[in-house]
C-alpha cells in the first residue's frame, strides 16, 4: 500500500467518526432546543391565561405585522464555531404560534442542519430568518453590540431564539438610549 | 434647697437619656442600607475588534465550596445541591455579561476541567445568599499569565426582587459587571502581539494535546512557573494540521452543545431560582431587623436601668425617686423585650431552612440530569477523542516515517513532512 492509499484510508475512517460525532452532536443540540422551546410553550401558555386582553390584541397585531424581509446582514461574519456538518434542507414548517405563518425551504447550515424556514409569527412578528418585528427601529445608529445582536436575530432559524434574540436587541437598546 | 439637690435628678436623666442617645446612634450604624445600588456598566465595546485579536472565553463552572461536615453545611445555611445548582447557574450569567460587552470571541459555560480556551475563568463561591454574594475568581490565558486572582462581593439590587419595569437582570449583575471590567483591563494590558499568541498558544495546546509527537516542538513549557511560550507556528499545509483542524472544530462542536446544557439548565431553574432568593432575601432582612431591633431593645433597656439605679441614688425628692423607679421597671421591660425577640429571629431562621430546603428539594433532580448529562457526552465524546488520537498518529507516522512515540521523546524541533 502506498502512502497516498494509507492515507485515503485514514481520511476515510476519519470522515466516518466525523460523521457519528456530528450526528451525535446534532441530536443532542436538538434535543435541548425542543426542552427550549417546551419550556418557553408553556411559559407562553401560562402568560396567556395571565393576561387574556393583552395577549389578543398583540396577536392580532402579530397577524398583520409577521413578515419576511430579506436578512441583510453585513459586515463580519458570524464567528461559526460549529462542526462541518452539512446542512439538511429546512423543513419549513408552518408556525406554531398564533399568527404564524413560516417561510420554507431554507437552507440549514452548520452543524445544527436543518431546521430552517421555521415560520415566526410570535407575538411580535417576523416570518423566518431575517423577518424583523415592526417595533425594531431601523438600525442606523446602532452600535457594535446592538448590531451584533440584530445580525444573529435577523439570521437565527429557531423562532423562539430569535424572539429572544429580538429581545435581547429591545432591552439593550433600552438601555442605551 | 440648694440648687444641687433640685437639679440632681435632672442631671440623672440627662445623662440617661445622653447615653441612651449615644447607643441609638450605635445601633443605628449597623442599619442596613436600603438605598439603590448605583449599577456598575460593563463596557461595552465601541470599535470592531480585530478577528485575530478575539479571544475566546471559558468560564468554568465554579467550585460550589460545600463543607463536607453536615453540621458546618447547616449553620453556614448552605444547601449543597442549592449551591451545586448555582455553581453552574452563576458562570451563565458572568458568560452572558461577558458576550453583552462585544469584547470578546466565543464566551462559553465549560465544565472545570476543560482548558482549551483563549482565556479562562474559575470561581469559587464564597458566599451566596438572597441578600449577599461573594465570590473568588480566577483568570488565566492559554499561556498561563494570570489576569486576575480576587474576590468580589455585592449586596443583592433589590429592585430585581420587585415588580417594576425596569429592573436588573440579575440582583448581583453588579458583580457580573465588575468581573467583566476586571476583565477587560487585564485584556487591554496586553500588546496586540501578546493577544494574538494567546490565542495561537491555546490552538497549539489543544494540538499538542492530541497529537504531541507533532505539535510539543512548537511549544515552549516553564514546568516552573506553569507558562506557554510560543516556538513557531506549524505550516497549515500540513497534513496532520489539517485533520487536526478538523477534530478542533468537532470540540468547538462539543463545547458549544456543552455550553447549550448549561444555558439550557439555567433557564429551567431561573424562575424557582428568582423566587428563592427573593423570599430568603425578605427572611434574612427581618431576620437582621429583628436582630437589631432585640439588641438596641437591651442596651437601651440596661442603659435605663442603670440610670435609673443612678438616678435613685443621688435622687432627694420623690418625684426623683419616681422617675428612677420608672427608668429602672422600663429598662427591665425594655431589656426583656429584647429578650423575647430571640423567638422571632428564631422563626425567620426556621423559615430559611424550610425554604432552603423546599428549593433545594425542586432544584435537585435537574442538578441530576445536567451532571448526568454532561457526564455522558463527555465521556463520549472521550472515546471519540482516543479514536481520532489513534488516527493523527497513524496519519503522523505515514506522512514522516517516524514513530510518533520516538517523535515524542526526542521532542525534534522540526519534524519530516512529506
């Protein structure tokens, strides 16, 4: 066996176990994104019961506002740490929350595959990855952080981590003005 | 009747009420301050840091610090799955101050005994209360330079126990803050080229970890003084680094679903976490405030009896002699009083212990499951590691012909690539 053959081989055994890690990995991730979002469901739950008025009137605000800009992120890129993992095709699924309705067939990426094109629609809107709720102001005079936060929302897949992201973005925003 | 006579009990009294004056001002230092904590601001950043210039960041669950004795645990009022819970709950919160400020690259939640970042943070938790926290930190770079090594404190923000619009996150964000500012000053004391090898010698470690035939040479070690200094950088086209990087960006991968747990951990027990440490905080403030209330009751009330013993025995009139009586009975009421208050402060104590123990009750099964569950991808994740270990080797050796144990012991400063 030649040296080359030798080391397509070992190539190949290691792009086997690569593969069962990334598996390994992407299950694990998707596991504790469905404890996540499980946990944030019945958060929503319990405040809707809390706060019957208030929930209606914002999710029929969130009907008319959920939309899907086009992400235009810009500047560095996120810093992926993630495994090479090779995107599985986003299922697209429809929106779970009021007022949802998801744009599909989004193209997963990292190691997290798939995934995308999760429809928003919370109760402050924005329809898949780069859908920004009416209420963000448009974000010219962000700083470093603010944008920072405002690219990750604007390409997080996950509905409720860009919710959260959204409002990280709000609070810190808040807190700068 | 001369003037000294009609004055003396007056005298007395005002020389009991002078002392009684002096010990409520005492007592009255030790009053809590209820004012608002002015908050400290972690700086945020305000300019684009260089890409090679970011370091990453891994805060390491912390040493929870529970004696080991039962009866220590009991009177330090320490709940070892409480604080066990905590150790994991507050690096989230420093690591999520940390990735607020802009400053930094990858800021993760790692188990202790993981080192392969840029920068890393220990802690300690000295105390940890509703009402107080205290904390060591520690934070060494990949080369072994220590940045900091101190202790913080705070008194809890009481604004984030109540419902108002605008509170803080964390009642001890103060000490999250301080720590990240630390921090910072200790990475702006560091040259551009000092960052930069940070972050070079903590990719070599992790290389020289998995595959130390190939990568030791590269690498300085001050066994002494526990230091990194960089060699040389290896060529990127060489084979082994290439695989190399390759199973480095699989343990950003483990790291990250690592430091997922973590958030995800975190999360789960936030709200009882919130509730617990408001009501203890409220218990331990009346607890205080029975306290202070039972010693100022006892020092004014021996302060009245002795003055009023004073004042009977210089007092010549009757109405002298009835005011001393009277400053000697309150005394002793008031001494009792004081007394009587030990069963309150007694109760606010049992009140802690049920309510320690009720969220110590609710937190553990989910300290179970995140030890348990961090335990198992690590292990294997172990396995996975020894495998890719065994195949830089076998890579190593057909690319330069030598055995990488031989590479190993001879430490070349160079080795062969084909």
């Amino acid at each position: 066996m030649t040296p080359e053959d030798r080391r397509g081989q070992i190539d190949r055994r290691f792009d086997e176990t690569f593969a069962v890690f990334d598996a390994r990995m992407r299950k694990e991730q998707e596991t504790i994104s469905q404890e996540r979002a499980g946990r944030a469901g019945s958060a929503g739950a319990v405040g809707g019961t809390e706060g019957d008025e208030q929930a209606a009137g914002a999710g029929g605000e969130a009907a008319t506002t959920g939309q899907g800009e086009d992400g235009a992120g810009s500047g560095t890129e996120g810093e992926g740490t993630g495994a090479e993992g090779e995107g599985e095709d986003g299922e697209g699924g429809a929106g779970n929350e009021p007022g949802g309705a998801g744009a599909g067939d989004q193209q997963g990426s990292g190691q997290q595959g798939g995934g995308g094109g999760v429809g928003g629609g919370g109760p402050k809107g924005g329809g898949g990855p780069g859908g920004i709720p009416s209420d963000i102001p448009d974000g010219r005079d962000d700083d470093i952080v603010a944008r920072q936060l405002r690219e990750a929302a604007m390409k997080e897949t996950d509905p409720e981590l860009r919710e959260r992201l959204w409002d990280e973005y709000r609070k810190y925003k808040q807190g700068t003005q | 009747m001369p003037p000294t006579e009609s004055r003396s009990p007056w005298r007395a009294l005002r020389a009991g009420l002078l002392v009684a004056a002096l010990t409520v001002a005492a007592t009255g230092c030790v009053v809590q301050d209820q004012r608002p904590i002015p908050p400290v601001v972690a700086k945020k950043a305000t300019t684009e840091i260089p890409q090679d210039e970011l370091l990453d960041v891994g805060v390491h669950i912390f040493d929870a610090n529970v004696p080991e004795d039962e009866k220590e645990q009991e009177a330090k009022r320490i709940f070892p799955d409480v604080r066990k819970a905590e150790s994991r709950y507050m690096p989230v919160m420093l690591r999520d101050t940390l990735e607020g400020t802009g400053h930094w690259g990858q800021v993760r939640v790692l188990p202790s005994d993981s080192a392969s970042s840029d920068v890393n943070v220990d802690g300690r938790i000295l105390e940890s209360t509703g009402r107080e926290l205290r904390l060591a930190i520690r934070a060494t770079d990949a080369t072994g330079r220590v940045w900091l090594e101190k202790e913080y404190e705070g008194q809890a923000d009481v604004r984030a126990y109540k419902d108002v619009a605008v509170r803080p996150r964390d009642p001890f964000d103060n000490v999250y803050a301080t720590i990240a500012n630390d921090l910072l000053a200790a990475r702006e004391q560091l040259s551009r080229d000092e960052r930069v090898q940070v972050h070079q010698v903590a990719q070599l470690r992790f290389a020289a970890d998995l595959a130390p035939y190939a990568f030791k040479p590269y690498l300085d070690r001050d066994k002494r003084r526990g230091t990194y200094t960089l060699v040389r950088l290896p060529s990127q086209d060489d084979p082994v680094v290439e695989r190399l990087d390759r199973v480095r960006e699989r343990d950003y991968s483990l790291v990250d679903t690592l430091n997922e747990h973590y958030t995800n951990f975190s999360e789960s027990m936030d709200d009882a976490y919130g509730n617990w440490r408001k009501y203890s905080h409220e218990e331990l403030e009346a607890e205080a405030d029975a306290r202070r209330k039972a010693l100022t009751r006892q020092v004014l009330g021996a302060v009245a009896v002795v003055g009023g013993v004073l004042a009977g025995s210089e007092a010549n009139s009757s109405a002298g002699s009835a005011a001393s009586t009277a400053a000697v009975l309150g005394g002793i009421y008031a001494f009792k009083s004081g007394l009587d208050m030990r069963a309150e402060i007694k109760m606010h104590g049992e009140s802690l212990k049920q309510l320690g123990s009720s969220f110590q009750n609710e937190v553990q099964p989910i300290v179970v499951d995140i030890e348990g569950r961090t335990l198992e991808l690590k292990g294997s994740a172990e396995q996975q590691y020894a495998e890719w270990r065994q195949l830089l080797r076998e890579l190593y050796e057909n690319e330069t012909g030598l055995p990488a144990t031989a590479a190993t012991e001879a430490a070349t400063p160079a080795p062969r690539r084909r």
